[in-house]
C-alpha cells in the first residue's frame, strides 16, 4: 500500500501553496522571526525531537539566532534561546508576553482556568487573589517555616524507620512536600498512613512515568489524533481526572460545612470570594478546582522532584555531601532544627541547593508564554496570540555564567572567599509576570527539607558512587531522575472511524498468512503505522526488552506496515541462526539499508546471489591475506604510521574519530583497492569526512523514522536525505577507482579484490551475478563495514579506558611484560595476554555496537518453536540481549573485564560473545576486525598514557542511539608518550 502517490503530491502542493499564503499574510506588518519551513498540518515534527526539544532547539539556534520560529504540529510557536533575549522579553516587555500559551496538553488538564493556563483579566484577579490569601495562610511568614519543620520531622523519622535498608523515596518525599501545600489549601495535612492519600500520591509517581512516554510526547504535536488512540497520555489524563474528583470532594465537603466568619484555608477562602461576588464569573466553583488543582500538582511535584534529584546527585559526590554535613554541624548542630535564619550563615550548603536546580533543569523549556498584543522584539514582528518558548535550559546552561555547566559544581555559586554568589542566571523558576506564584515556599521547603535530611543521616547508594546516574528522563513536562525506566505500553485498537474500514481488510489480509499454524504474538499493529507507539524510535531496544517481558522470546511487531519477529535472548536465537541456519539465512533488509546498498553486494543480497557473492569475497580476501601473517604485517606498519601521527599532536588534546578511521580503513583500502591512503590525501581525507558526518546523522529523528516511513520521508528533507547522499558521494569515488582498474586491468597479475572480480566477470559473462554494479555495491559493503564497526569499536574503547586508569595501568604492565618496548605487539603475543583479551572482549560486549544485529529474513516456510513463520518474514535476532545477559555477565551495564577471566586470571570464552552475529551471515571480516582491534589498541597503549580532558569520574561512556548502531560520544584526548 503506497502512502504517496502523485495526484495525493500535487494537492498537498496545493493546499501548502494557501497555507504558506496564509502565513505569510501575517507578516506583512513586519518580519516575523525566521526558522525552518513548516510542512502543513504536521509543522516541524522532522526538525524536533519530541524526545529531547532542547537539542532540537540548540541546533535550530545555530542556523537561526536567539529568536526563530517552529511549529509544533499546525501551532506556530517563536523560541527564545539565550538570558539576553529572555530578559528583553519577559522582564523589559513583561506586559506584552505576560500571557499564556498553553500546550495542547496542558489545555486538557486545566481547561483554561485557575492560574496555571487563564489568561486577562481572569488570570489577574485569579493570582492576585491566590497570592494574597497564600500570605494570609502563612506563606513566606515564620508560620509555614515551622509548618515545613514539623514536616521534616516526621519525615525524618519515617526514614529511620526504613533501618538502613535501601528504598526508593520518592513517596515520602512528595507526601512530606505534599503535606505543606495541602495544609494551606485544604487545611490540614494528611496522616502517612491515609489509604486516599497514598493512592493520589502513588497516582502522581506514576504519571512521571506516562510523562516520558512517546505518546505523552506527541500529544503536544498532534492531540487530535492522540485523543482517539489509547495508550499512556489516556492513563495519565484519567489519573489527573481521580486527582480532581480528589479535590472536589474536599471542595463539596468544605461548602458544606463553610462559615464565613472563620476561613480554615484557601478553599474557604475562595467561597468566601465567590459569595461577596456573585456576579463575577471569574470565581466559580469550576476556577476553583483548577485553581486548587493548580497548586496541589505544582506545589507537590516540583519541590519533591528537586529533592529526590538533590539526593541523588549527592550519592554521586560523598565529598559534597561530607561538607554541607560540617556546615549543618558548625551552624545547627545536632539539638535543633535547621531554621531559614540558618541559610545566611550556610554558604556552602545554599549553593548546592541553587546548583541542584541549576543542574537538574527540571523545566527547561519553561511553561509557554503568548504575547497579549502585536509586539515587536529585535527588529521581528510577532503577532498577538503568538505562543512563545523563553527557554530556561540555555540560561541555566550557559557556560559563560557557568563554566564547565555539564558538571555538578556548587563552586558556580561561591565567591573566591566561599561566600554565596547571586546569578542573574539563576531562573529555574521563570522571570517576569508569570514567575513562579510559589517560589518563596519551595526555597524554603527545598532548604529545610535537605538539611533536615542530612542533619540526620548520610546517604549511602545502592551501586559504587561512580555509577549513580544524574543524566535525567526528558519528559514532555520536564526532567525527572533515573529512578526508574520508562517502557512502552500495549496499544489497543484505535476507534478511528475513518480506519475501521481499512483495518478490517488489513487485519483479514495479515490473519490470511498465519492459517498454516500460530505466528509469534505481539502487539496490535494501526494500519499503516503498524506498532510506531509501542516502539520507541530512539530507543528500540528498551521497548523490545519491554514487550519480550510480555510476549516471550519470539514476538511479531510491525515497522509501519512492514511484519518483523523479534528472537530476544541467547537460547532463542541460536536456536534459529545455528540450529537452523539455512532457514534464517536470508537477508531482510531495513528501508535505510535497502536504500543505500539497493539489494546489491554482500550486506543485503539473498540466495544464489547472495551466496556467490560470498563465497567469492572471502576466498579472493584470504588471497589477498586476510586471517594470514601478511594482513598482520600491513596492520603493524598502519599501527606504526598511527602511533606517529598521534606523536605528532604533542599532547594536546584532539578526537581521534578521524585518525583511527582513516587508520582502519587503509587496511581493507589495501586488500579491496590494492594499496593504502596518505593521511594527507585529499580526496580520501574527504572521504572519512563523510564517514563522521553520516555518524551524526544516524541519530537524528528523520533517520531514525526512515525505517517506518520510508515513502514519506523520501520526499522530505532532512539529515536522512544528507546521510545517502553522502553514500551516493563515496560509491561515486569507488566506481571512478573500479573505472581506473579496469583501464589498466590485467588478467595475469590481479593487484586486489577489484582485479579479482573484473577477472571472475570476465571468466563468467554470462553470470548475472558478476556486474561492475555488483562490484561496485560489493566494493561498498567491504569498505563501510571494514571502516565503520572497528574504528568505532577502538573509538568506544579509548574513551572507556579513561574512565578506568586502573584498567589502562594492567594493560600498560601486560604490554611491557609480554612485548617490551623494543617491537611492536603481534598475534602471536595475545594468548600471552590474557587481560588484554579481556579488556578487549569486554570493550566489544560493552559497548554493543549492533544491538539489533543486521536483520535476517526467513528464507522458507517454518517452525520456530512451535511457531509458524512464513517465508521472507524479517527477522531481528536481537544480539543486546545477549552480550548483556546478566547470569552469562553479572552485573552487564558495569565495564568489567573479569566477565572474560577465569577465577585463575586466565582467558574466559563464553558462547554469548556475538558482537560478529552468529550462523550462516556471521560477518564476514570477523577474524581481520579481531586482529586491528587487538594490534592498533596495544600499539596504542604500548606508546601512550590516556589522558582525559575532564575529570575520570565525568568521562561519560553511555551511547548514542543511532537507527541501527550505539556510537560513543564525541570527546578529545590527549595523548602521553609513555
């Protein structure tokens, strides 16, 4: 079924003619602020990532300046990008952007009331009223300081209670924050143990979860959509709706027994209002659910996030935490409470605290502002109406005001002297007229709370304080801690009317190919867009984890319309690739793979094809040395000219991406081209500069969409169009190569690979199989994969290495024990080293290059554990799951080089190790990719100490999630000659 067809083209041509008209037309009082051209209807969706906004926005902001224009879905949005702009709209021009643009799902939660998302005269009077009658229940008086003590102190004593043992806090945290809001609103706090309120709590924690979902992310891009399909954003909304009836129930009981003479609280404060104005339609009972609604959500998650993040970062650094415990000693000490007359005498500890909310970012895209009339700001138009992004994150980020701002550090907020410092900087809780309304309470909340804590205790993490992870969960609300991980969910059936018809035809036509037995179950594919909410793009192995939990280790999904079984787990897939092997020999190739190698070449052929093909290239490539001492000798000369060139930086720091690219990828240039590359040639320097850009692309939304949209994101632009343009570029500079070889070919002397196959074309015309097009797409296959997987693998173990100086230090001893200093490592030297092995083995399984592997396709009809699976079904024989299966390799998310030694510090194998894949379609350049690694890492490490640019502890190892591949981080690195 084709998405696209021509005539569907040119009336979409049309309809964005008038659409891009009608835009237009508002700006004709002024420029409007630039950005990205909008597609109708679905906006900019392909520019931003609805997983992470503010890496989309940071890029966009290089191209367009501190103010430009996207649009979320159809809703035109101007961001702001940077404090200076920030400032000159929401503090020079605080009227003008004073108002509310609510996101689509905040506009379903609120309706528009309380003070959250009113606008005008309502939002006026609603604050005005709120902040007034907050004061008069003791907000920022001495009376809720002692409220907030009282709370810590049951607080304190529900953890003593815990006796030492590991827990996860987030509940009594948001119930002790929870507590001091509602005593406000609601009059009273509640007991720990109150059933009601710990189900509205647990409802609260759970909805963190649904907030990080896909779902919950895309309902800001498309709610009318969104709101037919089920799923978690549907959870979260109906929990948001038992938090209001919650609510008013307590607003009916109030009412009931209300006196006017004597106000318990907010509520009553509120009746009170709308009884001395009855004709005012500002104050209803309505507004006042959302407005106490409004409070309770906000005065209860933010400060109980902040806490919960706080103390987590504060396991990662003991010696943080160590001297806010001498601070809390020398002023409170142990006989009293911490009090806010404390803070002035606690430098130390305040700027922890305004580093926790500068570093965790906790809403960093900030609530929406509009502005209230037709505005100019920098010389740019912006109509009324307009929704506006001020952003918080590149404030609170900018390395300018804070230096090194990736890093933890209190130091941003201390003088030289170790007196507080103020930062203008510092706006975690937005500027201008729509500032924080509880910004008072939740200082001192967030201060009383922490040091409450710690007066008492120290902390003490579950894992060694080098692996708490403070990286945070991007939710569509803000950022939450790694307290948990976010899953996808099972789907149902949509109630799109307009499908219903086309859904029973499809879902008749997949039923059709299972009537020969049962096919692997799985969740319920939509027509067309198959499982896309039940699989994160971004993430595909977390979502499959997720999904074999529920199915088992054989189940179905759908990559658009496209059926695909998913083998999750070891015994599974060795069952299929090893026992039987010629039934899972076929290729099924991704739309992105298919798109670049066109079914050509060893990668994505199949059959008789597929097989020539392969027997051919391995035979010419051990002619040509590969597995011989021959390919060794060429690898140690390269190593040589690497170890050189590093030589040459001087100890400065560099990424080495591209040396080591170019390292490795003159060892198959020397097998398939006949000879290596000058590190300064031009042209083959422009080469891996292609090389390093299409890693960058790899993880951008369009290329990781590509395999579930094909047809429609062929005729968009975007990164993926970059990335196969930049194949068509290097395939162009290997057919000109496999031009000039057959001009000079000679039949009775082949030079390399090329040579080889121009002879076998020659020997066998009449053989479809034996093409310059099958060369050429061949010749393609060998120099990405020859390239890419080991000059990524060595780049990934440098970067480990200086993390783990220990590490680094066994290998430096094994080297001079085993090799010296006089003659470079060999093959032969590594059964010698078994720790080197280890290491190296460790780095492969580590960092899981292919977590997928390269996609396999079932070559007939078969069985597969009592399972039907039809012929040319594609097959995803997850190799995550096994490189980190946790009996195989205790503890697999930890970098241990003891999961491949023995007990007498001898090498370990272990049949799990399958960074090559496994059966008939192992990659074929196994045994050269093992040699480079083991050869190139100990010439390295022969030479040089690693030396990082940042502390050992801040090196950060986890990956960047590509379609198909985990790359590490970009990172420089010096180099120390040993």
């Amino acid at each position: 079924m084709e998405f696209l067809g021509w005539p569907t083209i040119l009336l979409l041509a049309c309809i964005s003619c008038l659409l891009i008209a009608a835009w237009r037309s508002t700006s004709q009082r002024g420029k409007e602020p630039p950005g990205p051209t909008p597609i109708p209807i679905i906006g900019n969706i392909f520019q931003l990532n609805p997983m992470d906004l503010m890496e989309s926005f940071k890029e966009l902001s290089k191209k367009y300046g501190p103010i430009f224009t996207v649009h979320v879905g159809p809703k035109k949005v101007v961001v702001l990008y940077g404090y200076d702009v920030v400032k000159e709209a929401l503090i020079d021009n605080g009227e003008a952007f004073s108002g509310r643009g609510v996101l689509p799902l905040l506009e379903k939660v609120f309706k528009g009331l309380g003070i959250l998302t009113s606008n005008g005269e309502t939002w006026r009077q609603i604050r005005r009223f709120t902040l007034t009658t907050l004061r008069d229940f003791g907000m920022g008086k001495k009376g809720i300081e002692k409220r907030i003590q009282e709370e810590a102190r049951f607080l304190v004593e529900r953890i003593r209670n815990t006796h030492e043992k590991p827990f996860d806090p987030t509940v009594f945290l948001m119930h002790a924050v929870s507590n001091i809001i509602c005593s406000i609103v609601f009059g009273d706090r509640f007991h720990y143990e109150d059933k009601k309120f710990l189900d509205l709590i647990e409802m609260l924690k759970e909805n963190e979860k649904y907030q990080s979902r896909i779902q919950t992310q895309l309902y800001n891009f498309f709610p009318t959509i969104l709101d037919y399909l089920p799923g978690p954003h549907k959870t979260l909304l109906k929990r948001i709706e038992k938090i209001d009836d919650f609510i008013s129930e307590i607003i009916k009981a109030h009412q009931e027994s209300f006196d006017p003479s004597c106000p318990r609280d907010f509520i009553d404060a509120f009746i009170n209002k709308m009884q001395q104005e009855k004709g005012n339609s500002i104050f209803t009972v309505e507004s006042l659910a959302r407005s106490t609604l409004d409070l309770f959500l906000a005065g209860t998650g933010t400060t109980s996030t902040t806490l919960r993040y706080g103390l987590l970062i504060l396991q990662k650094y003991p010696e943080i935490e160590e001297r806010i415990h001498k601070e809390i000693d020398r002023v409170v000490g142990r006989d009293r409470s911490p009090c806010m007359a404390d803070r002035s005498q606690m430098p130390y500890t305040d700027a922890v605290i305004h580093e926790i909310q500068r570093f965790i970012d906790f809403l960093p895209v900030n609530l929406p502002h509009a502005v209230t009339k037709d505005t100019k700001l920098r010389d740019y138009f912006i109509p009324k109406d307009t929704m506006i992004f001020p952003l918080l994150s590149p404030i609170l980020q900018d390395s300018k005001e804070f230096p090194n701002p990736e890093k933890f550090n209190p130091e941003h907020f201390l003088n030289a002297n170790g007196a507080f410092r103020k930062s203008d900087y510092f706006l975690p809780f937005s500027a201008g007229k729509r500032i924080c309304a509880g910004e008072g309470l939740a200082r001192m909340e967030i201060f009383l709370f922490l040091t409450y804590i710690l007066q008492n205790f120290t902390l003490k993490p579950a894992v060694d304080h080098k692996d708490v992870d403070i990286s945070p969960i991007v939710t569509s609300a803000g950022k939450i801690p790694q307290y948990y991980k976010p899953t996808m969910e099972f789907l149902g059936w949509p109630t799109i009317l307009l499908l219903a018809c086309i859904s029973c035809l499809l879902i008749a036509a997949w039923r059709s190919s299972s009537q020969r037995g049962k096919e692997p179950p799985g969740p319920t594919p939509i027509p067309i867009i198959g499982n896309v909410f039940q699989l994160n793009p971004w993430n595909l192995m977390e979502s499959f984890k997720e999904l074999s939990k529920k199915y088992g280790p054989i189940f179905t999904i759908h990559l658009g319309p496209k059926k695909v079984v998913v083998l999750y787990g070891y015994d599974v897939v060795k069952e299929a690739l090893i026992d039987n092997g010629d039934a899972f020999s076929g290729r099924g190739a991704l739309p992105l793979i298919q798109k670049v190698l066109k079914g050509l070449g060893i990668v994505t052929s199949n059959g008789e094809t597929w097989r020539q093909l392969r027997r051919f290239a391995l035979t010419t490539l051990r002619d040509f040395g590969m597995g011989k001492k021959g390919i060794e000798e060429r690898i140690q000369e390269e190593a040589h000219f690497l170890v050189e060139r590093i030589r040459n930086t001087h100890e400065k720091p560099f990424n080495p991406g591209k040396f080591l690219t170019h390292a490795v990828s003159n060892i198959i240039c020397s097998i398939v081209f006949g000879d290596r590359f000058d590190y300064e040639d031009k042209k083959f320097l422009n080469l891996i500069e292609l090389l390093d850009e299409n890693s960058k692309y790899q993880n951008k939304i369009q290329t990781q969409l590509y395999n579930f949209f094909p047809t429609i994101l062929d005729s968009l632009p975007g990164p993926h169009q970059k990335l196969i343009k930049n194949i068509d570029n290097i395939d162009d500079f290997i057919t000109e190569i496999v031009k000039a070889h057959q001009e000079s070919f000679d039949p009775s002397c082949p030079r390399d690979f090329i040579d080889a196959f121009i002879n076998k074309m020659q020997q066998e015309k009449g053989n479809s199989i034996f093409t310059v097009e099958s060369l050429t797409r061949t010749t393609l296959d060998l120099f990405l994969a020859g390239t890419g997987t080991t000059s990524t693998t060595l780049r990934y173990g440098l970067l480990t290495l200086q993390k783990y100086p220990e590490i680094e230090e066994r290998i430096h001893k094994e080297i001079d024990r085993v090799v010296g200093r006089d003659r470079s490592p060999c093959m032969a030297d590594r059964s010698q080293m078994p720790y080197t092995d280890a290491v190296v083995h460790e780095i492969q399984r580590f960092i899981d290059f292919l977590p997928l592997s390269v996609p396999r396709a079932a070559t007939k009809d078969t069985k597969l554990r009592d399972y039907f699976i039809p012929k040319d079904t594609m097959i995803f024989p997850l190799l995550s799951p096994i490189l980190h299966d946790s009996k195989e390799f205790p503890n697999p998310e930890k970098f241990n080089p003891e999961h491949f030694l023995n007990a007498n510090g001898t090498f370990r194998k272990s049949d799990y190790f399958l960074p090559f894949s496994t059966g008939k379609r192992i990659c074929a350049g196994e045994g050269l990719a093992r040699m480079e690694i083991f050869l190139f890492l100990t010439s390295i490490l022969q030479n040089f100490t690693l030396k990082p640019v940042v502390e050992r502890k801040d090196v950060d190892i986890s990956p960047i999630i590509t379609s198909l591949t985990n790359i590490p981080r970009p990172y420089e690195i010096s180099f120390i000659p040993r």
